[in-house]
C-alpha cells in the first residue's frame, strides 16, 4: 500500500494530502482534485487483509466494484456521496467520496457525552432517510453502526447526517449466476459489527431485509441516548448469543437524561427478535420516532448554537 499512496500522489485527478484515517482493511487519506480544487476523501482497501488466495481477492474486487456502484447509485442528500472508484495497478481498491466536517456518531458520544433525546430523533430520522432509499432499490447495508453514520456542518446546515461505508451492502433480489452471487457474499467473512448485529445475522441466516438495518438502528439510538451498547457481554460471542436470545433494557433505565416512555417504546420495538415485530419500513420509523419526541422537536438554532460553541478543531 505504501507503493501504492506514493504514485497515488501523482496518479490520476487527485492527490492525497493527509492520512486521516486507518483500520484493519486499508487507509482513508485527505485529498485534493488537481482540476477543480475540490477536497476529497480516499479510502484504499488492501485486498490482502482478506485473505485467501488470488481467486478469492478477485471475487472480493467483483464484490467492492459492485457495492461502489450501488453506493454511486443512491441520491439521499443523507448519503454519502462517492466521486469515483477503481483497482490500483497493484490491485488496491479505492474509493472516492466526499470530505466531511465533524464527528462520527461513535466520537460524537464518547467527546460530548449522551445525547438528548430530541437531537437523537433529529440525527436518527436522517439515517432513516438514507436506509429508506436504499432498502426500496433493494439494497441492505447490513453495517449501520454508530462509526457509520457521521453528524456534521454541510453547508449551512448543522448537526447534518450522512450514512457511511455501505461496503457491507447487500442486494436483496441479486441476479446472475447464482454461484457467482454466493462467493461474492462469502468473500467478506465478517457481515457486520457484533454490538450492532441483527438477530438474523448473528444466527446466518440467508433472509435478510431492511428491517435488518432497523435493528441496527435500534442498537445506534441505544447507544446515542445512552453511551452504551444495547449489550455488553465480554466476549463477542456473549454479546452475538445476548442480541439472538436476550431480552434488551430500555434506554431510559440507562440514562440519566430524561427519555420519554414513547421512545423507548419505539426503540425496544426496533430491537426485537423477530423482523416481523420491527418497524416494517425505514419511513414507518422515522414516522414513529418523531411521534415519539414530536413535543421536543431538535431545532436548526439548537443545532447551530451547539456547532458554533465547538466549531475550533472541527
């Protein structure tokens, strides 16, 4: 990868400024378009953290160049929006996307601490937007987790949302040969995030919908009301048996902001076991959520008087 950032300086329309960003799969560097001036986000993949062998990286690569199309696909302003992709010669993937202010949801909380439950409904009716869109082109994306889903300023605009990473996407009528289609799933071993997994996919099984991804967002709003997981067990396989078995608290027992009964209510539905007693759809969610704070609502000139407090280093 080394290699690879040094001719990505010099290599097509952009050039890397900054590493911001690292993980276990690659890099996210800052960078720049050498036409238009515009910032940019880059994140390399190494197809050697997969594993496997040269056959299995390259139904990886089908697999990224698939999701980045579906990701290109999307037009929820909550979205985020990718520039371009594409296969270093020494087969990195990469991706192109939007360069955002602000915090992830995940640093968010762990900076500033829990949220009121109004700006949770504010910030969580916004994800709901990006999912709807997605789950109605047939699309799951099957890692919403507080890392995913990044609050900032856009524009004018304060505590905006946008939904990250769909690079666990999933499309839910895919066509094609069907063994294809099945190693193409198989190549990510790891199919979402153990604090934020759907009974389902802790349990593998094949038929999986957007209210796969209500689940999850479920889990996000525990977390945003709470700063704590939904479970906590000290194992990851604790914590996947807890989501397939056990039954979650709700969050007002842990939080000592005021949470109003009909939020609970809301996010305990999202959290159940079974997909059929969730929210059906990502509109139907929101729809309940602001019903359940509609007394509270977040307003533009809270979130701006919070953003303008905190704007150094931002």
């Amino acid at each position: 990868m080394g290699a690879d950032v040094g001719r990505a300086r010099e290599m097509g329309s952009y050039r890397l400024i900054d590493q911001i960003g690292r993980g276990g799969m690659g890099e996210v560097w800052k960078a720049e378009h050498r036409m238009l001036a515009r910032a940019a986000a880059i994140k390399l993949i190494r197809l050697e953290a997969l594993g496997g062998d040269a056959d299995t990286r390259q139904i990886a690569l089908a697999r990224f160049e698939r999701e980045a199309q579906a990701t290109a696909s999307l037009r929820s302003p909550h979205t985020i929006e990718l520039y371009d992709f594409g296969i270093s010669d020494t087969g990195t993937f990469y991706y192109v996307m939007e360069l955002l202010d602000g915090y992830d949801s995940q640093a968010l909380v762990e900076r500033f601490g829990p949220l009121p439950a109004e700006r949770a409904v504010h910030l969580l009716t916004q994800v709901c937007d990006s999912l709807s869109e997605a789950h109605a082109a047939g699309l799951v994306h099957r890692d919403i987790k507080p890392s995913n889903i990044h609050v900032c300023r856009y524009g004018r605009k304060f505590d905006f949302v946008k939904v990250l990473d769909f690079g666990l996407v999933k499309l839910r009528h895919d066509v094609g040969d069907k063994e294809t289609m099945a190693q193409l799933t198989l190549a990510n071993v790891i199919t979402g995030t153990p604090a934020f997994m759907a009974p389902e996919q802790v349990l593998g099984e094949a038929a999986s919908d957007g209210r796969t991804d209500l689940y999850a967002v479920g889990c996000v709003a525990f977390w945003l009301l709470t700063g704590q997981t939904v479970f906590q067990g000290s194992t990851v396989m604790e914590m996947l048996t807890q989501h397939a078995r056990d039954k979650p608290r709700p969050p007002s027992q842990c939080s000592e902001l005021p949470i109003p009964h009909a939020l609970d209510e809301v996010i305990l539905r999202c959290l159940a076991k079974r997909p059929e007693d969730r929210p059906q759809s990502a509109d139907e969610l929101a729809q309940a959520l602001q019903v359940a704070c509609d007394a509270r609502a977040w307003t533009e000139a809270q979130g701006r008087e919070w953003w303008e407090q905190r704007l150094e280093g931002v």
